[in-house]
C-alpha cells in the first residue's frame, strides 16, 4: 500500500479536506512512528500497536481530527495522549507550538525519540486529565484517548474561543466531539458518531 494511495483514499472518503493537512502527512513520514515489526503496514489505514497495550492511530483518525481542529499557523496546541508521536509531529506542521502529554513512561521516551527533530513539539510526561497549568492557555486541545468526561482542567486552559476535540465516553464507542469555549463555558459544535479509542488512564502521576 503506497502513502499517496491511502491518502487519496482519505480524500474520496472525506476524512481529508484541506491540502495545508495534505502536505503534512505527506512531510511526516508515518513509518518513523510505528514499531519495526508493523512496518510494512505503516502506510495503510489502520492503527498499529505501539506496546503497554497502546495504538498509534489509523491515518484516517489523525487527518480527520487534524481537520477538526482547523489549525492555524498561531496556534498554541495541547494534545493529551502523545503515543507514539506521530499526531503531535504531523500538528507541528500546521501551528506554532504542540505541547503533547504522555502518561505511559516507555511510550515518553520513545517519543521523545521520534520527535527528536521536531523543534516545536514540547512532550511532558504526566497525567493528561489534568492538562498543562504551566504553558496555558491554549487556543486548541486535542485529546487522543477516551475520555468519560471532559474535566474542568482541558476547559480552563482553554482560550476564550478556543476549540477542543475529544472522543467523549465510557465503553468501545465514544462521539469525537468538537467543543468550543464561549464565555467561559464549553459548547458543542459537532459531534461525530461511532469512533474507538483506548480509554484515559487515571491515577497516579
Ligand atoms: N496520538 C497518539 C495515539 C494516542 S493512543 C499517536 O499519534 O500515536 C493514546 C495515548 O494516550 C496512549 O499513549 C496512552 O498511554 C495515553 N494516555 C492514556 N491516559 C493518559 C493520561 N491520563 N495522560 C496522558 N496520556 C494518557
């Protein structure tokens, strides 16, 4: 499976709509985020385990809330959920800074690797549920693992007229939503139906 075969794929499929995210996924080259023994599968549309019982996600989820998040070239983004890297590097393509969190210890480091090379990605190895008091606030938050609720945190580190997109439920299913603030209070602007994704780990850290 050829990249430029699955991304045009993306595009009938409407997953993928703008060239500017277009040219990002053509820049970043998805094989350097997947373990070596899923390399061959690295340019197909399906997530890939990446260990600690993880997935980077399949190149349709991150085009489609690449576009979701309508990144411009000013913002200041924090992404919960690093993984592998790959969203946070194919985001720092798109905006001015990606700060990622990443709970998983083995997975930080292994990010760190990745994205080595990215200069504007920030990568902070802590509990994501409660966002990143230092560097707020964001004009965008993008969350990569299920989360039950929305906590206060990802609200108040958000910019008034800020965005956020996040799956949002309990269980196999969630609805990847994408969330505004105005004055203060998060609104709903869209809700997509029928997305999977690993839940939110709590505790520690
Ligand atoms: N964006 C990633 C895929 C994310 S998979 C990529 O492009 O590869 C979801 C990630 O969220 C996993 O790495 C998991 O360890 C992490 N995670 C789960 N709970 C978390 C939490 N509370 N804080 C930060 N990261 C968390």
């Amino acid at each position: 499976m050829s990249w430029r075969s699955t991304l045009s794929r993306l595009k009938r499929r409407g997953y993928l709509k703008s060239e500017k995210v277009e040219e990002a996924l053509i820049e970043v080259d998805r094989s350097k985020f997947v373990p070596e023994r899923h390399r061959d599968y690295a340019y197909s549309d399906r997530p890939l385990p990446i260990g600690e019982e993880q997935t980077i996600s399949a190149p349709h989820m991150v085009a489609w809330m690449t576009e979701l998040l309508d990144p411009s070239e000013d913002d200041r983004v924090l992404e919960i959920g690093t993984g592998s890297g790959y969203q946070a590097a194919v985001l720092s393509r798109l905006v001015d800074e990606v700060h990622t969190i990443e709970r998983v210890e083995n997975l930080y480091k292994s990010a760190q690797e990745n994205l080595k090379d990215f200069e504007n990605v920030y990568i902070y190895h802590r509990d994501g549920s409660k966002g990143l008091k230092d560097e707020a606030p964001f004009d965008k938050v993008i969350v990569t693992a299920a989360a039950p609720e929305v906590p206060d945190a990802w609200k108040e580190q958000l910019k008034e007229g800020g965005m956020l997109v996040v799956p949002v439920g309990e269980g196999f299913r969630q609805t990847l939503k994408v969330l505004a603030k105005k004055n203060g209070e998060l609104i709903d602007l869209k809700s997509e139906g029928g997305v999977r994704f690993v839940p939110l780990k709590e505790g520690e850290r």
